[in-house]
C-alpha cells in the first residue's frame, strides 16, 4: 500500500475532527436533572445557566478550543483505519462511521448522552458502506457477519443494562449495536475483542481519574468514548 492513501485519509480526519466540537454544539444539553449532581464535570458543553433541553444555537468558546485536539485525533483515527487489515472496500464505511463518532465522543463527554440522529445516521452510514462493499466484491454474504455482529452487541448491551445497579444506558446499547456492524465485517475475533476491550479501556479510565481525585465513586462517566476506542483499537489488531 502506497503512503498516499494513509496520508489522505489523515488529512480527511484532520477536517472531520475540526468540525466535530461545533456540530457537537447542536445536539449538547445539560445533563438530566436526575445525573447532574453526579455528572463528571469533564466538559464544559453547555453555557452556565443552561437547563435540560437547552440547545445551544452557536459554536460555544469550548468548541473552538477542542477543535485542534479534535483534529489530532481525527486523524489519528482515520489513519489508523486506513491501514487497518480487514477494512478494504469497507473503507468509506469505517470512516463515516468514524467521523460521526467523534461527534459523539464529544456530545457524551459533556452531557452523558448519545443523541439518537447521530447514532442512526451513524447506523445508517455502516449499513449503505458495507452492502456498497459486499456488492464491489460480489460477496453478499460477507452481510452476514455485521449483521450477526450488530445482533450480538445489542443482546450483549442490552442484557447488561438490565442487570440491577447497571449505570449502562440504551444510548450506549444503541451504539454498541451500531459499531457491531463494522466488528463484524472484520470477523468473529475481531467482534469479539472490539465487545470486550471498551470495558477494560473504561474501567483503567475510571482508576485514574479516582487515583487524581477528579472523580468520585458514584460520579457517572460516559462509556461512549469508550466503546468508539475499543472499536477502533479491535479494528486495527485485525
């Protein structure tokens, strides 16, 4: 593979992480009156004095100050996919799924919500992305796999979610649902590792916030980022 495609698909990370924190903008609200008290302040998404259901309607100064770290990690994400093993046609797919994650990330690490027109445009994006591909390489069974991929997450997602004291939302069920799609276009390992490492990226993010005293124990942290870096780091191992 020449240099030129990793390149250019960084270059194109680079630009969707500098939009990210503005479109993040549109969908950031105060966190539910119910979680505030125990939010992570880890972001400042929301103007002082924003209630629940307020949506901001320009770029806030957050915005402008994550747009360079945002684009760093644009295109470290975008790179990585580009010379990811596996993704080949399926390229475009993992991109745009990426691009809107990275608005998610964003989203989740200021208000502890997964808007729900991000995540479906997101599984929109995976679903158009891989059918395009199975159909480029004339293998429409290789749909089986995201689909068997997206069912298991969810189950898996869901099923966690039910248990009692379980701090997992449905945004996060959703999502992992979402990101099953393109697990499991890369296999069966792959899916299985991109369903086991978010919780191990989550909980050393959790000791190490503790260890800093940024945190307590009963403070609510967002899984999304999480579970977007477990996708992303399952993809690149192949």
């Amino acid at each position: 593979m020449s240099a030129g495609l990793p390149i250019s698909v960084a270059a194109l990370g680079a630009a969707a992480g500098t939009v990210a924190p503005w479109l993040a903008t549109r969908f950031a609200v105060a966190p539910p009156e119910s979680t505030a008290a125990t939010a992570a302040p880890l972001a400042a998404a929301v103007p002082a004095g924003a209630g629940p259901g307020t949506t901001p309607t320009r770029p806030l100064p957050s915005a402008r100050r994550r747009a360079p770290t945002c684009a760093v990690v644009g295109a470290v994400v975008f790179g990585g996919l580009g010379v990811a093993p596996g993704v080949g046609a399926a390229l475009p797919a993992f991109l745009a799924v990426a691009a809107l994650g990275l608005v998610l990330a964003v989203v989740d690490l200021g208000c502890l919500r997964l808007p729900d027109p991000l995540v479906g445009a997101a599984a929109l994006a995976a679903v158009a992305g891989l059918v395009a591909a199975a159909s480029v390489a004339g293998r429409p069974d290789r749909l089986l796999g995201p689909l068997a991929g997206a069912a298991l997450s969810f189950t898996g997602y869901a099923l966690l979610a039910l248990l009692p004291g379980s701090r997992l939302g449905f945004g996060d069920v959703k999502l992992a649902a979402v990101l099953g799609l393109p697990l499991g276009w890369l296999g069966w390992p792959t899916l299985l590792t991109g369903l086991v490492l978010p919780h191990a990226l989550h909980g050393l993010a959790v000791l190490g916030l503790l260890a800093a005293r940024r945190v307590r124990r009963d403070t609510l942290l967002p899984l999304g980022p999480a579970l977007l870096a477990g996708t992303w780091i399952a993809a690149l191992l192949g």
